[in-house]
C-alpha cells in the first residue's frame, strides 16, 4: 500500500468529513395547478427514453436491430449500439442532464 504524505491524508480525511456532514436533500413534490400533490403515478417515468423516442429518433435499422436484441436475443452491432448510445445522449442533454452514468438493473 502506498505511503500517503500528512497533507493527502488530512485532505482526504477533510473531503470524507465534508461529504459526511452535508446534510441530505429532499425532493420537492409535484403539485397540481391548485398547489395539491400529484400521485406519483402521473408522472413516474415520464423523463424515460422509451421505445417511442427510440423510433423517432433512431436510424430505421439500428432500430430493428435494437427489436431484434430485445425481442430474440440477437447481438446488437456495434455500429447500432453507437447509434443508441448518442441517440440517447442527444435526447437527455435536451431534458437537462449534465451527468451521465451506466445503471442496471436485473430484469
């Protein structure tokens, strides 16, 4: 293991502390047009890319071959896999995402 100088250790240690210390944020809820609470469910997925999106804004075939994958485990070609991938990072950078990271989940 490497030998950490004073300095990195105290400023590691002061970077865990700060993290530690920030207290968490809440969520603002939804609200109607009358300031209520909107059921979850109204808007629960509604800022996902979703198969609809996918055919509007995919080329014709990195999109039947996305169905294929989906639907009859076929390989997806790389070339369609970039396709999605900027597809997809188009589509989110115009909702308002600054961050990207990968999340999966089992099925």
């Amino acid at each position: 293991m490497p030998n950490l100088d004073l300095e990195s250790k105290s400023s590691r240690f002061a970077t865990l502390t700060a993290v530690a210390e920030t207290p968490p944020k809440r969520a603002k809820k939804m609200l109607t047009a009358d300031g209520n609470p909107r059921p979850i469910s109204e808007y629960f997925g509604e800022l996902t890319f979703g198969l609809g999106h996918m055919r509007e804004k995919l080329p014709r075939e990195a999109y039947q071959n996305l169905i294929r994958t989906l639907e009859q485990g076929k390989k997806l070609p790389k070339e369609s896999a970039d396709a999605i991938a900027a597809a997809i990072k188009e589509w989110s950078v115009t909702m308002g995402a600054t961050h990207f990271c990968h999340w999966f989940q089992p099925m």
